[in-house]
C-alpha cells in the first residue's frame, strides 16, 4: 500500500521545550507511527513501523 504525502502528519516531542529526535511522522487516519525510509536508503515509500508488544 502506498502512501500519499498529504495523509501523514509530522509531530515535535520536545522536553522543556527543546526538541527530541527528528520528529516522529504519524498517518492522519489511523495515528499508526509511519518508519520513513528514504533518510537511510533514498527509498521515498513509507511503511508502516512495527508494532511492539
């Protein structure tokens, strides 16, 4: 399944309010946690990251 830029969204966790990490992309519809992976491999598919536990 593919994606559509404009169906994720990108959030800011901050502490104190400084940021931490590079933000973290969710899916508008469903606020399932997206793995980006073009910043590793130059890919510009997105996939649904794994769910843990």
């Amino acid at each position: 399944m593919m994606m559509k830029e404009n169906n994720m969204k990108k959030i800011m966790i901050t502490v104190n309010g400084k940021p931490v990490g590079d933000g973290l992309w969710i899916d508008k519809v469903t606020y399932a946690p997206i793995q980006r992976t073009d910043r590793f491999t130059g890919d510009s598919k997105s996939h649904p990251a794994a769910v843990v536990g």
